[in-house]
C-alpha cells in the first residue's frame, strides 16, 4: 500500500494528551501550519489560512513527545497522511478530519535551538517508573 507522506512545519496548538493503552504508549496533540506568502500589493509578508492537524504518535515517539514539547513549540513533523470523513451532521453537512501518523517530530531549529539527550532503555515499564517517581 502507497502511503502519502507529509512534512509539515508549525507549531503545538494542544497540550500533548498522552496515554497508556494495551497496544503500547500513545500520545496525540493539535498541530497548527500557517503558510506565509509575499503579498505584491501590500509589498509584505502575510499569513494564509491556518490549518490544524490531528498529529498522533505510538510506542517510544509517543513516551519522547510527552516528555519534550510544548504548547507553542514549533516543530518539525513528518509522517503518514489520513483523511478521515465523519457522519453527516443534523442539517446534513459532512465534516472531515487530517490526521498525520507521525513517523518523526522535532524542534524547528530555525526557530530556536534544542539540546538531544539519548533515551536509556530499561526493562521497567513507563507506568512503573511514573508511579515510582509519585512515591
């Protein structure tokens, strides 16, 4: 099957909504992308319409995201493109949903700079670890 990939660049509108479920850790947030363009006429940049994206993570991306981003942050994602329609509304309207199934996501560093720390693995599982940290 022939995926659409995308890369989109913006920033967090949501704060990350992370959890743990039976298939693994999952993690999921709003990503705002507003183009900006040359405007002749005015002979100045503007902002073009905002779109906002669904942006889910699974497994360690998901465990990462939670621990490294923001509300506002800008970032860099990179993934797998879903379209998903919704059932017709009372006045008959259909709505549609992107999602991007994220492959990577990282810090724009053309908006700021980011300090990488390497992930030490362990055996322990991730609620394990929070609850002992509560404790």
């Amino acid at each position: 099957m022939h995926d659409t990939r995308v890369t989109l660049v913006g920033h967090v509108a949501t704060q990350i909504d992370f959890k743990e479920t039976p298939s693994g850790p999952s993690a999921r947030f709003r990503f705002a992308v507003t183009p900006r363009y040359f405007d002749r006429k005015s002979q100045a940049w503007a902002d073009a319409p905002t779109s906002f994206y669904t942006v889910w993570a699974h497994r360690t991306l998901a465990v990462n995201l939670a621990g490294s981003v923001s509300v506002g942050e800008p970032l860099v994602v990179h993934g797998r493109l879903r379209v998903r329609e919704g059932p017709p509304d009372a006045e008959g309207n259909r709505w549609f949903s992107a999602d991007i199934d994220a492959i990577a996501i990282g810090h724009d560093l053309s908006r700021g700079t980011a300090a990488f720390r390497r992930v030490v693995r362990t055996d322990t599982p991730l609620m394990a670890t929070q609850k002992a940290a509560v404790v």
